[in-house]
C-alpha cells in the first residue's frame, strides 16, 4: 500500500467535499485502514486530527470567503460544511477571536490554512531513539494478566502501572518473570475522539496466584514489527509517531489490528532516565 499516495486522494477527497458532511468511516474505508490506524496515521503526517484539518479548511476558505467576498455570512456557514450559522459563529471565534461579521468589517491580516499534501517523509529524532529498521517477527498468541483502565485519559496509564508495582513492592503480586507487557486496544468512538483499553501486567500462562484485580486477555499469533525505543518513558509517545509518520508510509506495511504492545525487562526501566522498551505493531507485509 502507498499510504503517501492514499492520503493525498484522500485530501484530494477532503477538499472536493468542504460542503458536504466527512465520515471518518469513510475517509478510512478510501485508505483501506481501521478508523483508528487511519486517525493515527492522518495526525502523525499531517500535525492534526482530521476532523481539526477539515474545520480547519472550512474555516480559513470561510474567512478568506468573508474578505474577498459579499457573501452572506449565512451562505458562507453553509458552503463550508456547517450544519447552523450558531455553529459557524462559534468555530469562526474560537479559532479567529472575532465574529464573521466583524471579521468582514476589520478585514484583518490572518495566515491561511492551507490544502497540506504530503510529500516525502524523513524520519528526524530529537530525543529519544527509535530503531528505524524493525525485527519482523512471528508471534505466537500471549496469555496476559493485567490491571486495566477503559477510557481517554493517557494520565491514567501512567497511574495503572503505579498501582501495578505497588503491588509488587508490597508482595501482592510476584512476577515469574522479568517480561512485563503493556498491551492497548484502540477504538474511536462517536465523537471521533480515540478512545481505549489498556492492560498493564504480564504474560501469565497460568491463573494461579494472580490477584482477582487482574484481568485475562489474549493478544493473538500474528506477523509483528518490534521497535525499540530507548530513552525516557515521558518521549515513548514521539516515538510512536515517527514510526507513524515514517515507518509505515515509507515500507507500506499495514498495521492490521488496533492493538500495540509494549515490552520490558522491569529490572532495566526507569521513568526519567534511559529505558529499553520494545513496541510491537501487528502488521501486514507487503
């Protein structure tokens, strides 16, 4: 799959439909991707979400509309995707500070949101590393015993491992072995905002001595790209969008499930020094 090439028909699409009312589902059905691989990719290579790119075009071919134009204002919401002139008023303030009207009226200088194709990607790491060529593994299934959170909030993972070596500090949980797993299954809901479940724990092919806090899942057998990340846990999330933004649109792999996965050894993490953390995509290889 040409992910650079899928997307650029897909803006195309984008913009050829600023009137017309954009379902993720659909945008991702054109990119043959799951609505979340689809969200995930589209903010990685372009910098926005892509229902913040395309309120983002409404409105800067809306304010240009309101300059160059005697328009009706009310026409102008209308041409551009909104569903009332309420509504156009206040995403037109929100993201201009004035009214259309007074827009019109003070004609101010603004920068335009412009149409962003996507030409080619270099990967370029700050801080933190990722390898740029992943180990291709097959994987068998995983029996994982885990703490879970169910919702938006990233915080949260955060705080679910906290609980996790509590847990092993206060002799509630013994490890039997140094592998711990953090495993995210992905969804977006309704409002198209991501939304998730996490797993904070490890693979335990027997239920004896796990707590009744935990949960039980099965992360499946599949082909997987292994990454490793090294550096400090707060940069892991660059991490995985370069691989986003990089890997995928550059080998055209296709991640398969809305899943990834996170391996370590406990006894070598740190939270704000150095970690070796490996991140495991199931993918499908060209």
């Amino acid at each position: 799959m040409d992910h650079i090439q899928r997307l650029n028909q897909t803006i195309d699409y984008i913009e050829a439909n600023l009137d017309k009312v954009i379902h993720l589902d659909l945008l991702a059905k054109k990119f043959a991707l799951s609505k979340y691989h689809f969200h995930r990719i589209f903010t990685a290579l372009i910098g926005d979400p892509p229902f913040r790119y395309i309120e983002k075009r409404r409105l800067s071919r809306a304010a240009t509309a309101l300059v160059d134009t005697d328009q009706r204002i009310v026409d102008i919401a209308f041409e551009y995707g909104f569903n009332s002139h309420e509504a156009f008023i206040r995403a037109f303030k929100k993201r201009y500070s004035l009214t259309p009207s007074r827009f019109r009226k003070v004609k101010p200088t603004f920068r335009r949101y412009d149409r962003c194709p996507v030409g080619d990607i270099q990967l370029k790491l700050q801080q933190g590393t990722v390898k740029l060529e992943p180990d291709i593994i097959l994987q068998p299934d995983i029996t994982l015993a885990g703490l879970t959170y169910c919702g938006q909030k990233t915080d949260e993972i955060f705080k679910l491992w906290q609980q996790f070596w509590s847990m092993v500090g206060a002799g509630q949980l013994e490890l039997p072995a140094s592998r711990c797993l953090g495993a995210c299954l992905h969804d977006i809901d309704m409002r198209n905002k991501e939304v998730f479940i996490y797993y904070a724990g490890f693979p335990a092919p027997s239920r004896d001595n796990i707590p009744k806090t935990m949960k039980w899942t099965t992360i499946p057998a599949g082909t997987y790209a292994v990454f490793t990340h090294t550096g400090p846990l707060s940069e892991i999330e660059q991490t995985y969008d370069r691989i986003y933004a990089s890997w995928f649109p550059r080998t055209g792999n296709t991640p398969t499930m809305d899943l990834d996965i996170i391996q370590f050894d406990h006894r070598r993490i740190n939270p704000t020094q150095n970690s070796l953390i490996q991140i495991l995509i199931p993918i499908q290889s060209e």
